[in-house]
C-alpha cells in the first residue's frame, strides 16, 4: 500500500523539494514535527518546487506528513535495505551532477542550510511508508465510505469561460480587448443572474473546450481548479450564479449540486469513483500516522499565526534571507 507520493523512492527531479527540509532561507520557524524546525522558506520552496501551488496550507500539510513519515519509521525500527540505502545515495550524487558537479551540488545545499545526510534522511523516508503503512494495517475504505467522501468534498460546477488570452497565440489580448471582454463577461452575468438557460449560454459563449466533454460539469475537489475558480465556487450554494476572473479570463460559475436525490449521481461517483477511492484512502492513512506519531510521543507544534500571515513568494523572488533558525534535527 502506498502513502500517496512518499509511496516511492523520490526521482531526481524531486530532490529539489525534498532539500526543503533543512532550507535555512527565511528562518521563520512555522511548524516543528519531534525534534526538526520547519522554516518559511522551506515551505516556500516546497511549494514552488516540489508541488507547484501556492496554497500555504496545502504546502505545510504536505511537510507535516512527510516528517511524521519519518519519524514514526525510525521509532519503529524501519530501515532501509542496502539497495535501497545506496539508491537513496546515487540519487544525491546524480542530483548534485546535474547542478555542475559535487562543488556546485554542495554549494546549493549549504545556501538552502542542509547536508548529506539531513538530504539522505528525508529522502529515505519515502521509501518507509510501504512498511509503516502494512504494519499500520489502514482497512480499505468502504463503498459507504467513498460516496460520503464524495458528497462532503467534492464541487460540482458548469462555467462560461471569456478568455483573456488569444486564442491562437495564448499572448494576452490588448487593452482594448481586454475591456471587451470584461464587459461581454458582465453581460453574460447578468443575463444568467435573471435567469436565462445557462447550457444555452455556455453553447453560445464559452471559449473553454473541456465543457464539451464535461457537459454535466466539472467535479472537483480542493487543489484541482485554479485557487479564483475554486474560491468563487465555494462562496455560492448549489443552483447560484457568480463570476471570477483568474489567468485564463472571466469564469461565468453556476454551482451544482451533488447528492444521491439527482438520478445521475450514481453516474457520476462512478465516474470518479478511482479518485475518490484514492483519496479515502490517503485521509484514512493519515488519520493512522497522527494516531500513531501520538501514541509514540512524537510531538507537532504548528504556529498558525505564522501559517496564516505567509504567502508563497514566486520562484522569480530574489533569494530567501540565509539568517535562520537551525533546521537540522537534534542528535
């Protein structure tokens, strides 16, 4: 049984996220798991680097499970076999090569604030949740299980989509344009809002071609739609209308419901049942670690004052402030 993306152990092009743990950049230390600080910069370039959002939560949610990964496999006496430990380590070194060589290798990990074997550490840990989870022994969810998931978490919403963008060069349109479209956009709005069919509408307007392949709407979950479509969807109840503006354009939303009294849901839990399952399955895993970690003493203080003030600075920003808090783990 894997533990979502600790299931494996981490590719090259993931050691960068993992080089996060020990990142001294802005020393901020936002969350502390057994004896390790977790700074603000390493969230920032976890996020950036090993998960692409710019969700904070989402970010420090993903840093918390990884450490208690790890630190329940040590308490548990797991450890790596000798493949897996020399693997881990040829991974380090092809990392480095591809950053020009051992020198320039070590020089990134002394500006992040990490080492060899800070980096070996949280490397292995991905390799341990095969065995902390079989020993866990986590039940496969239940049907019951998966449409309660469903219901409670996921959104379903149709949307007319008025691009910003070209459509055949994908290059931002001109002022002129651009206030076009905002304005067809707020026509549309208001046309929805007193109640003209919104199918109707998507059929004459939208500039999205994925309505036409999910003309039941898209359903969805946290992480899955860009954070405006996301945010909008969730202010509105089943059946309302609103509108947002993201990269993309001008989203028309009307939010749907999803409950066992539309005679399709079977339909649609069906078909979206092996991504449901799946994420059951990661919540139940979860659930499991945190259980465990606090039956073993592990401790884990988060400072959400901190949390909720951070924002995730672009990969474009000038490097991090090196004054920080140590982030290696106690000997």
């Amino acid at each position: 049984m894997n533990f979502g993306r600790f299931g494996k152990i981490a590719s090259v092009s993931l050691i960068g996220a993992m080089l996060l743990a020990g990142c001294s950049g802005n020393g901020q230390t936002v969350m502390k798991i057994g004896d390790t600080n977790i700074t603000e910069g390493a969230v920032n370039f976890f996020a950036n680097y090993g998960m692409g959002t710019e969700d904070v939560d989402a970010a420090v949610d993903n840093l918390k499970k990884e450490y208690l990964l790890k630190e329940v496999a040590k308490a548990m006496d797991i450890t790596l076999t000798d493949d897996e430990a020399k693997q881990v380590k040829s991974t380090i070194s092809n990392f480095k090569a591809q950053q020009g060589g051992k020198k320039a290798g070590d020089k990134l990990l002394k500006k992040y604030g990490v080492d060899d074997d800070i980096i070996e550490t949280i490397i292995s840990a991905s390799t341990y949740s095969q065995q902390v989870m079989d020993q866990l022994d986590v039940a496969e969810p239940t049907d019951d299980e998966v449409k309660q998931y469903f219901v409670d978490n996921y959104l379903r919403a149709k949307h007319i989509l008025i691009s910003t963008k070209d459509m055949t060069t994908g290059a931002d349109l001109d002022e002129d344009k651009l206030a076009e479209a905002e304005k067809k956009a707020n026509e549309i709005l208001e046309r929805a809002k007193n109640g003209e069919d919104f199918d109707a509408l998507i059929k004459e307007y939208n500039e999205d071609p994925g309505m036409e392949s999910n003309q039941d709407g898209y359903f969805f979950t946290d992480g899955e739609m860009v954070s405006e479509f996301e945010d909008a969807t969730k202010s509105i109840e089943p059946g309302e209308i609103t509108m947002c503006k993201s990269d993309y354009g001008y989203h028309i939303i009307k939010r749907l419901p999803i409950d066992e009294s539309d005679s399709k849901f079977g339909e649609y839990l069906e078909n979206n049942k092996s991504a449901v399952q799946s994420a059951v399955t990661s919540k139940k895993q979860e659930e499991a670690l945190e259980k465990k970690a606090e039956e073993l003493g592990i401790k884990v203080e988060v400072n959400q004052d901190k949390i909720d003030k951070m924002v995730i600075q672009p990969k474009d920003t000038p490097e991090l402030t090196t004054e920080a808090e140590p982030t290696t783990e106690a000997k």
